[in-house]
C-alpha cells in the first residue's frame, strides 16, 4: 500500500504560490485542478502497472478510444479534509474503493485493488497537500475534491469489454457544494424520466447514469427548482433518489427513513454514515420503500418533519419543497430542518476533526 511504488514525475510547471492562494480562497467546484494527478494503467496481458503521479493535463485519447464510443467508464466522489494541526485526511475511503469494484463489475471494467485506490490518493496528495483548502472556521466547508475515475482507452470500435483501461484521480479544491449552505433546496419531481431500471446500472457510479439525468434536470430548471427526484421505471411510485444524492425523511416519532437499497439507487456512502450517526443520536433508521403518497400524506399531516438528501459533494442539504406536475409539497422550512443539522454538523465536525473518530472512519492521507 505504500506510495513508493507510484513513479513520480514532477510538473515542471506547478502554479505559482500566489496564484494557487487566490484559486483556494475561492474554489467554487470543479474548475480548478491540481498540479498534477496519479495514474495506472491495465491491459488484459499485463494486468494493472505503469503506477505514477504526473503533471496535470489533457489526456491523448485515440479517436476510437472505446469510451468515446460506448461510455464504458466509472467514477468515484471523495473529498480530502484539512484538519486543525494541518494534517489532511480522507472519509472511509474503503467504502468507496469496494463500491468502485462493483461499478467496474456492472461496467465490465477492471477491478482496482484497496491498495491502488487508497495508494494512489495518499500518492497524489503526497505532491499536491498545498491544494488541500485551510479552512477558516467551523463554516468554512472548504476540501479538496478527488475524483478518481476509469475509462476503456483502447482503440477498437467492436462492441465488447476494453482490453485496455486507465484508471486516473485528479483533485480539485471546493468549497461548499450549494452556495446557500443549508438553505433548502427545491425538488422536481420526475415523473416521466427514469435514472436507472432493474438489472440496469443505477447501483454503479457511471457517467452513463449522469448522462441520462440531464434531461430531467433541464426540466427542473425549467420549473425553478434546483435537483431532480427519481421514481422507479416499474411503478412510477418508489421514490429512489435524486440525480446524484441519497434521500432521507425524519418523521415526528423520531424514525428516520430512507430508501431501502436495491440495484437501481446508488449506495452513498454519506447515506450510510447518516444511518450510523442517526442511530447515535437516538433516531431509528429504518430502510424501506416508501412511495411518493407517504411523502404527500406525510408532509400534510405533519408526521414527516424534514426530508433532506446526502452526499459527499454537498454533505446534507434540506428539501424545502417538492414540485410535481399537478402541485407542490412544502416541507417544515419554518421549524429549520433541526435534525438535518445537526447531523450535517456531526458529520462535518468528524471529517474535519473537530469530533472524536469513534466510529474509526478516517484515514489520513498527508
Ligand atoms: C455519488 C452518488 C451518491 C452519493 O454517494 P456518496 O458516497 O454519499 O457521495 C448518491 N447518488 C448517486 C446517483 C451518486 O452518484
């Protein structure tokens, strides 16, 4: 596991001091990368090798690199926290590992051992810690981002599983993912559009899935709302997710429910630390279908409290409302969302080391 079998080769041209502080103090997300990103490389013959750290910079793909063609690719979502004594740590990174081993499955891709994965983001932020934001306080939810991914790289146009894959991580600083906070967000509820159908690839983190959803995500730009809500292809009632983050609704007798997981919701792995934390602050998690009916009737009686969604990028975020095509469902909002936050706060204070890690979730990368 260790980073020396990563070859570095330096970037000969890193951004300046001055320049990299001024990109930190404002990151936004995903517009700004790191000086350099870590690499391995796989063929059927020769199996994983070629490990490296190396400039930062536009790939060369061949123009029938088959996943230009066919989309065979995956992605994974993992964030890089500076703590208070200037140590950088990353949030059980194993879980993303296995998860990034059953996407490569479904996707007929290559699977990455523990050690590759976790080596190859201690290895890049071993060059690139300085790109790691200092947090200026409690609210300051800056982190460096990193996102490593998979693509099929060969150069053959026939339709079968790549004999040659690059496996990559590229960093990027961020700041928080909704610049409201946890000001709540609007729902649009999909009715027409699916994000993912039984025996599809909904459970694996794949651009394909992205791909699909934007459509629906015009859509709920169109009607002023922010994120997408997806029901299931069989029944058009389940809700299942939204685009890219997990769903969880608190009710009055402190039950706190989600989604149970079947192979069209992507399992997150915030959705399962919130499980955990809830259980911890005296809730009861509990996983089970629930319908689109039981959120109307819920929000109406007043049994459901607050709904908000989960994910790494955007930690917990509040659902103010959802929109369908017939009405809209409002949602506490006056009351504040307390149970989101304070498990957003819970969650935020053991990434950033502020809470005791009892649960053994981090692991430190520089
Ligand atoms: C990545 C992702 C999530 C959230 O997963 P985390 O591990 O919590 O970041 C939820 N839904 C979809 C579709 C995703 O791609």
């Amino acid at each position: 596991m260790s980073t020396d079998s990563f070859e570095l080769l330096p970037n000969a041209h890193p951004t300046a001091d001055a320049i990299r502080e001024d990109i930190l103090a404002n990151p936004g997300f995903g517009r700004h990368f790191a000086d350099h990103m870590a690499h391995v490389r796989w063929t059927l013959d020769a199996g994983w090798h070629g490990r490296e750290v190396r400039p930062y910079g536009p790939l060369t793909l061949d123009p029938a690199a088959a996943v230009l063609h066919y989309g065979q690719e995956i992605f994974e979502g993992i964030k890089a926290y500076r703590h208070a004594d200037g140590s950088v740590w990353t949030f059980r990174p194993e879980k993303n590992a296995e998860r990034f081993r059953r996407s490569a499955r479904r996707l007929a891709l290559p699977e990455l051992s523990d050690a590759d994965f976790i080596g190859s983001l201690k290895a890049l932020l071993a060059q690139d810690h300085a790109w790691v934001p200092t947090p200026a306080g409690e609210a300051d939810e800056s982190s460096l981002y990193l996102r490593p991914f998979m693509i099929a790289s060969e150069k053959f146009l026939g339709v079968r599983p790549a004999h040659e894959v690059d496996y990559y991580v590229i960093a990027s600083p961020a700041a928080a993912y909704f610049k409201g906070g946890v000001e709540p967000v609007s729902i649009w509820l999909s009715s027409h559009y699916k994000r993912a159908a039984p025996g599809g690839t909904g459970f694996a983190k794949c651009g394909g899935n992205y791909a699909a959803s934007l459509a629906a995500q015009k859509e709920a730009e169109k009607h002023g709302c922010g994120q997408v809500a997806f029901l299931d292809a069989r029944e058009n009632k389940w809700l299942e997710e939204l685009g890219g983050m997990n769903l969880f609704f608190v009710y009055q007798d402190g039950r706190l429910v989600t989604p149970r997981l079947t192979d069209t919701i992507l399992e997150g792995v915030t959705r399962d630390s919130v499980l955990t934390l809830g259980r911890d602050e005296g809730l009861t998690p509990e996983e089970r279908p629930i319908s689109i009916d039981e959120w109307h009737e819920g929000a109406a009686s007043g049994e459901i409290t607050e709904v908000f969604a989960c994910g790494t990028a955007a930690v917990i975020t509040p659902v103010g409302e959802l929109v369908t095509e017939e009405d809209r469902i409002r949602l506490a909002g006056a009351d504040g969302n307390p149970i989101a936050k304070r498990l957003r706060t819970k969650l935020l204070d053991l990434q950033y080391g502020r809470a005791e890690d009892t649960h053994g979730w981090l692991t430190r990368l520089t």
